[in-house]
C-alpha cells in the first residue's frame, strides 16, 4: 500500500488503484497511525485523539470497530496490534512525505543546479493541497501539519534560491510575490524574492519589499529586520555587482527540457555535433540524421543545451512532430515564431502573410540556435525555411533532427550510429549499449548490477538488439519477469523466426520493428487499446484528455489511468510531469495500429471533441480569476490544438476558433488567429451558421486591428446577446467614430443581457474615447469584482489617461506601475512595453531623464527579445529624448538615429525627426534629410 498525505487522505494498492477508506473516523484513524509513522500506538491513545477528550461509551469496543473497518480496506496484515498499541506496517518511502524529504535531501546534496532544481520540482509536485487536509482541525495533527508546512516552505525557498542561479529572475520575481504576502514575516523568503525583484529590473519594488517587512515586524514583533536582509538591502541600495543577473546562462530565454535520465556514451558525439557549430567554424545547420529509435533528439538537445552561453538570444527547441505532412514552409515559421515567443507583435505587423520573410527580418540581427526536431515528414518546408534564416540571419544557427538530410547549400550531415556494442567479454562494461542496459535494468529491477553471472546474456542481448536506444530501453523492462539469460533466449527466438524482419527495411530498423512488435504482444488488450489511441495525440497530453480520447465502449475512462501507469512501466510512454508522451518510435508505430484497427476515424473524432470542449471550457474561464492558469494550459496545449484544427469537421472547426480566438488575442497571436479562423470558415462541410457568423466577426475584428476600416457591424444576425455585445466592442475597439458608436451599442446590449464583463469592458473602451473618469472607474470596479486581470490592465490604463489629463502624475504613474505589474503576471510582453514606455514618458515628465532611461532601456531590451517593432521605435525616442534632457547630444543623436532607421510609418518618423531637430548642429542621416 501507499499512502497520500500531502494533501487530502489518500490510498493507492501495490498496482496503483486508488483505495476508499469509508467514513471520516476510520480516515481519522488512519491519519493518526501515519502521523506515527508506523510505530506502536497505545488504544487509550487513539480514542483521545479520535474523539477528542469525549470518548462513546465502550471505547474500547468502538475503537476496535474502526480498527476492523480499516482492516478489511486495507487488509488485515496492514494494522498490527501488539503490546504497546497498534500500528500501521509501511515498508521504506509508501507515504508521500518520506518520499518528500528524501527527494529534498537528495536535492541539497547534488551539485549541479539544474538537477538540484529538478528534484526539488519533484518533491513538490507530491503535495496535492494542505498536509492531512482531512482532520487538519484535530489536535493530534496540528503538529506534524506544522512540521510538513514548514517543511514545504523551507523547499519552495531553496528551489527558488536555485532557479535564482540558473538566471530564472522574471518568473520568480512574480510567483513569489503571492507567497511572500502569504507569509510576510519569513525573511529569508523575503530576500529571495527581493533578488529577483531586483534582477528583473525591478529595484523599486525590491526596496519597498524590504520597507514593507521593516513595518511588519515593526508592528506585530516589535522587532527589526536580521542582519542578512538588513545586508541585502544596502548592497541593492549600492547595486553591488555580485547582485547582478548571472551572465552566460540562458535559461528564461531557451525551452529546452531538462533530461529525465543521464546521456549514455554519446559524449564524443556531442563534440563532435559541437565542434561543427562552434565559433571558429562558418558551418551553421548541421543536421542529425538516423533511424527512428537511435536517440538524435536526446543528442541534439545535449549538444544544444552545452551551447547555450554561445547564443544571446537564446536556444530553442522547435517540435516539428505534430505537423501535418502538407505543412508548408509558413506553417513551419509560425511553430518558430509561437516558439520564440514573438507571436506577441504578430498583432501590429501588417504584413504578416509571408512568415518565412517576417521570421527572417525579426530575428536579422539576433544570435540564437534553432534545433529543429523530428523534420523527415516536413523535410521541403524546413529546407525552404532553413535556406531563408542562412540567408538573413549571420547570426542564426540550425540543429536539425531527421531521418534523410534537408539537401541544402552549406548543410554538414552528422549520422548518429548506435551505441557501441561489446566487443569483448573483459571489456563488456566499457560498451555504452551495455551502460545503457545495465542503467535501465537497475531502474526497472533496483539491486539489479553486471556481473560475471549475467554479463555473457547481457552482451548477447545488447548485440541482438543493435546498440539502438529505444529497443535497449523497451527490453530493460523485462527484467521484472525474466532472468538475462531467459530474456536473451527470447530474443534469440524472435529472431530466428522467419517473418520477424520486415521486408525493405534496413537491418537495424528491423531490428527495432522486431523489438516493438514483441513489446506489443505482451501487452494485455486494454494496454494496446490506450497505447494505439494515444498516438493520434500531436504532443502528448494530460491524464484526463488521456482518459477522453483513449475511452469507449470497450474500455470505460476510470481504467485508463491504470493502464497509463503500466505503459510508463513499460517504458512505452513517459510521463514527463503533468503530461504522458510517446517517444517518436513508438508513437509511429502506435498510429500504424491506430490504422489497422479501422478505428481511426473514431479516435481522431474523439480527439478533436476532447481539445474542442477544453477550448470552450477554458474561454469560459479566460475572464475572471483563474485566467492566468487557463492560458497557461492552452499555452501547453499549442501543437494538439493544432492537430485538433487540422482534423476538425467544419462545424467543430468553427467551435475552436471561436472559443480561441479570445486566447490568441491575449497572446496577441493574431496572424495565428486570422489564418485559422480563414481555414475553418473554408472547410468542407455543414455547420451551424450561428457558429459561421461568430466566426466571420471575430475575423473581421482580427482584421481590423491590421488593415481595414470599419463600415458597417459584422454583428448583424448573431442572436446570442451577450456574444453580440462582446463582439460589438471586440471589433469597435480603437476604431474611430464608428468603432465608438459599436462600443456605445456594446455597452447598451451587455447591459440589457446583464454581462458584467461585457460593461466592463465596453465601459472602460468608452472612457478611452471620451476620457470619462466615471466610466473608467467603474469598470474597473467590475474587472475587479470579475477577477479578471488582463481587464484590470485595460482599466488601469484608462484610468491612468484620465489622471494625466487631470494632470494627476503621480497617480499615473502609480496606475502605469500596477499595470506593469499585471503584464508581466500574464506575460503579456508588449503591454509590459506599452507600460515601461508610459512610465518613462512620466519620469521625464517629472525630470528624471535618468529614471527614464532605466526604463526605456528596458522597454527597448523586451522589444528586442520579441521582434516587436512598434515597442523598439517608442524606447529608442524616449531614450534620445532622455539623452538630450542629460546634454548627452551623441547619444541622443545614436537613438534617434536608430528610430528612423526602423520606422514604418509617417507619425513614427515625424516624432523621431522632430525630436532630432531639438539637437543644435545636428549632421543629419541619410533618411532624416
């Protein structure tokens, strides 16, 4: 048995099924014994604890009964009465707060922070809500909840000092900020997030944090700050430079996932993939090409990764493998784009239907490794990708993974061959196939070793299986039932058989082939029923969209978590946190089944139900308090979404996007948005025309946003009130006269369908056009009471303008603050620009040009980052303008420079000329003359 109580009570048996313990006594009971830890409990012990200084009467005999009840749930040998009491038998790490702090433990005694990083993540991610949730009321719990709580903190402070290091500042500086208000007094906690506050160009608010629990412990302890902080504070008041972001590391500006298991005899191979993309040498795409199974992607990103302080604008991993076979080269630019997260400026770039040329402008001037995985299906759209970034960007570097080569101009083909196979018996534990093994074998069998016993069956099977990776990882498994030496008769067996080799594959593809068809055939019915129906996933997925897709009929959906369980088990797919994915082999070969079932079209059918009803399940919930959660989970759901698009009948097509194109607007994903609305409202088929219309006006809103003008209300004809008025303001947003008569039309119909959203965010649309402070107030008094953030961001704003205009400074710049604040809690990046900007606009109104330049310079970094033009021009004008205020007139005539150079349109150029015509004998440029 195991045991949960990190969180509500909980009981899984040895296969992992989850146990009900009836009736909150008996869970009592049981949480009494685990707070003991398996020792011996005396009776008269647990009646005072159970009922609390009022014991029933006959006690004892009720005690006794709930002993038996807790008996026949987890089975008589579990509870043990002896002379001292009774006790619960658990054998070494069954309860989730042992495993806890020993993942802990181990943490702090490992050396490398990324792996220190990741064990304290696993020892968190156990906790699922309050320690003994269940009977945290009793006396006899308070304690041990105490001891665990204090526990938690104590890791969630050492992992945040951890990512620290790595360079992780901007999340942190967020995320910490709800557990520092949770827990005020806890200084070290504190001067963590005072760090990061600092790190991420946030010194203000790192001082006021420190002034904040300076008032606190002044008020509640009567106390000052200790030593350690009262130091931290001075050396951010001197901005001493071992306070400064770590250089060299890059990992807020790389994807790249953190290996679950150690790289195994590739080390010469990642020279080597190294040397060829090193700086001495004019090679920049080399592509990794092997067969399935052979491990070029765990390859590529170990290269990749040991690469990252090169690139200053990051390493990314680009996942090609959800891609349909007839993606063209745009498609391929758009996963880039969504990847380096400038997807967030598509929204203010009018040419945007050529993304392989926009891609390339964006990232010109940039130096960063793209590793582009799993391309053999989509090899002509990455070569004419991959030709264009070579072309455009001198500083771009490519890392490709497929099983043919892209065939380009300047390509080098690395071929990535299995691992080293025995070539002696007194060397067999050189050979990295063996390591390999051998590393697998002790996780599937712990005490499993080689030794001169096994060694002759574990040279044998590493040869019959070829050195491949996959096939070693899949046959490691086994060793649960069979001995080496019986494991290396069976496959001697398979292959002798005649029809175990595919004909027209390769001898080592087939040797995979062999090794998959044999893990296939000793699944059970219901394992291979998940296994096949998982494949039609494009990037893995969560238990419950597992447990939608892979059900039906013949299998009900409470099953599918335990036979997820034993497929993980069997190294047939990997649980990579919250989600469940197949490896490229195995997911290929799974869809080969899919096929041959004749169940395809059903699984797919399911798949694209299970993404529609989770899009129309999280727009609900994309306005209001858990906002930022749910665009965090579609954030994650980017490549099965896709899938589900490319799949979808007209009518589930025109579903999705209209219940994402709210998600990709907050993302400001919108040339991803109007591509996809165009494709669903072409697809063949019937649909509901209520589904058509909705889609046709979230379009022309898309749309308007770029080019266009606003004619007449793409409204008419939708009947559903509260859709009509929400789209009325969605498309009359910033659209002139006629855009504020819909939002006016907006504002009256939200009303009249009682959407409080609805006013709220036509009120605080009303109050940008007319300046109304009541109007702006009291929609953001509904954002507030709705929870919803990104509207608080958008009253902000407008209350904001009306201070400035009431000539109320510093209560816009404290409004510009809060909502710098909110950007960057929602990631949304361009409003974080829009606010930096705003707030540097103020600081200079207010005379400090140098206060102004901090924040311009940071706007102008953001900007940088994303490709977000608009946001590059705004900063390098503040930044010439605060440059002259400071009579430093070359670099003021630097930035301005810069400015007209990137500017696309007149009132750009003209504010950046009028600037530069301020600077007495000005030599002017070029384009300014």
């Amino acid at each position: 048995m195991r045991y949960g109580v990190l969180g509500p009570l909980a009981v899984w048996d040895a296969e992992g099924r989850p146990v009900k313990v009836p009736e909150a006594k008996v869970r009592a009971l049981l949480a009494d014994l685990l707070i003991h830890g398996g020792g011996p409990v005396p009776a008269d012990r647990l009646i005072e604890d159970l009922w609390a200084g009022s014991p029933p009467g006959g006690s004892v005999n009720t005690l006794q009964t709930k002993i038996s009840q807790l008996r026949r749930v987890l089975g008589r040998d579990q509870v043990v009465r002896e002379p001292a009491g009774y006790r619960l038998r658990l054998a070494g790490d069954a309860v989730d707060a042992l495993r806890f702090q020993k993942l802990a433990e181990r943490a702090r005694a490992h050396d490398e922070p990324a792996v220190k990083g990741d064990l304290f993540a696993d020892a968190l991610a156990l906790w699922r809500g309050p320690a003994y949730a269940d009977v945290a009321e009793s006396l006899f719990a308070r304690s041990e909840i105490t001891r665990l709580e204090e526990l938690r903190l104590s890791v969630l402070e050492d992992q945040a000092e951890v990512r620290l290091t790595l360079g992780d500042y901007t999340m942190l500086a967020t995320e910490l900020g709800e557990l520092v208000a949770q827990h005020p007094l806890r200084e070290r906690l504190r001067m963590v997030h005072m760090r990061a506050l600092y790190q991420a160009g946030r010194q203000s608010e790192a001082l006021q944090s420190f002034q904040e629990l300076r008032r606190q412990l002044a008020d509640e302890l009567g106390v000052s700050p200790g030593p350690l902080v009262s130091a931290l504070h001075e050396a951010i008041l001197r901005q001493e430079p071992h306070l400064a972001p770590p250089t060299g590391r890059l990992p807020c500006r790389t994807n790249l996932p953190t290996p679950l298991t150690p790289l195994i005899g590739r080390q010469e191979a990642v020279d080597q993939v190294r040397a060829r993309l090193n700086s001495d040498s004019s090679t920049r795409l080399v592509t990794l090409t092997g067969l399935g199974g052979v491990g070029k992607t765990r390859l590529a990103i170990a290269a990749a990764r040991d690469m990252a302080e090169r690139f200053a604008d990051g390493v990314w991993l680009v996942e090609l493998a959800g891609l349909s076979a007839a993606s063209t080269p745009d498609d391929i630019a758009e996963r880039v784009i969504t990847t380096l997260g400038l997807c967030d400026t598509a929204a203010t770039e009018p040419t945007m239907d050529d993304l392989v040329n926009w891609l390339g402008q964006a990232v010109a001037e940039k130096r960063l490794l793209l590793l582009l995985d799993n391309c053999e299906h989509v090899v002509e759209a990455v070569a004419a990708l991959a030709g264009t970034v070579l072309a455009t960007v001198p500083g771009g570097h490519l890392l490709v993974t497929s099983q043919e080569a892209l065939d380009i101009p300047g390509e080098v083909v690395f071929p990535v061959p299995p691992l080293a196979l025995p070539e002696d018996t007194d060397l067999i534990a050189q050979s990295s196939a063996v390591e390999l093994f051998v590393e697998r074998a002790a996780a599937a069998v712990p005490g499993f070793t080689l030794n001169t016993g096994n060694a002759a069956a574990v040279s044998a099977i590493c040869r019959r299986l070829d050195g491949i990776p996959l096939a070693l990882e899949l046959v490691a498994s086994r060793l649960r039932t069979l001995s080496p030496e019986q494991l290396a008769a069976c496959l001697d067996h398979r292959f002798t058989l005649p029809d175990v080799r595919a004909r027209g594959l390769p001898a080592r593809q087939q040797t995979l082939r062999s090794m998959l068809d044999w893990s296939w055939e000793l699944l059970t019915t219901d394992e291979q029923t998940v296994l096949r129906r998982l494949a039609v996933h494009a990037d893995g997925c969560t238990l419950s969209s597992a447990e939608t897709v892979c059900a039906g009929p013949d299998l009900p959906p409470e099953r599918v978590p335990d036979l997820l369980a034993r497929l993980v088990d069997r190294s047939l797919v990997v649980r990579e946190a919250e989600r469940f994915r197949l490896l490229e082999s195995v997911a290929a070969y799974s869809a080969e089944r899919l096929a041959e079932t004749g169940e395809e079209s059903a699984v797919r059918l399911a798949f694209v139900r299970c993404y529609t009803e989770l899009t129309e399940h999280a727009n609900d919930r994309l306005r209001g308090p858990d906002q930022r959660r749910w665009l965090e989970q579609l954030d994650a759901e980017t490549v099965n979404l896709r899938r589900a698009l490319g799949l979808a009948d007209a009518e589930h097509a025109l579903r999705l996007v209209n219940a994402l194109t709210w998600y990709w607007f907050l993302r400001g994903r919108l040339t991803e948005a109007r591509r996809s609305i165009q494709a669903a409202l072409n697809t063949n088929g019937q649909a509901t025309p209520a589904a058509r219309l909705e889609a046709q006006a979230w379009l022309a809103g898309i749309e308007l946003r770029t080019t266009g003008t606003l004619h007449e209300d793409p409204t008419v004809g939708l009947d559903n009130p509260v859709l009509r008025a929400r789209l009325q303001w969605f498309i009359g947003s910033g659209q002139g006269l006629e855009g504020r008569r819909l939002v006016e039309k907006s504002l009256t119909g939200a009303r009249a369908a009682h959407d409080r959203w609805g006013e709220a965010a036509a009120l605080v649309e009303h109050a940008s056009y007319t300046s109304d402070r009541r109007d702006a107030e009291l929609g953001a008094a509904l954002f507030q009471e709705l929870g919803d953030r990104w509207g608080q961001l958008r009253a902000t704003r407008a209350l904001a303008l009306v201070a400035e205009l009431d000539g109320d400074h510093p209560r816009a710049e404290r409004l510009h603050r809060e909502g710098l604040l909110a950007a960057e809690e929602l990631g949304l990046w361009t409003e974080v620009v829009e606010a930096l900007t705003w707030l540097g606009q103020t600081a200079l109104s207010s005379g400090h040009p140098e206060r102004a330049t901090e924040l311009y310079e940071r706007a102008l970094s953001i900007s940088a980052e994303r490709a977000y033009t608009r946001g590059e021009i705004r900063a390098e004008i503040g930044l010439g303008r605060a440059a002259r205020l400071r009579d430093d007139q070359e670099t003021a005539k630097h930035h301005l420079n810069r400015a007209l150079a990137k500017s696309r349109s007149s009132t750009q150029t003209a504010e950046a000329q009028a600037e530069l015509n301020l600077i007495p004998q000005l030599h002017q440029s070029p384009r300014s003359a």
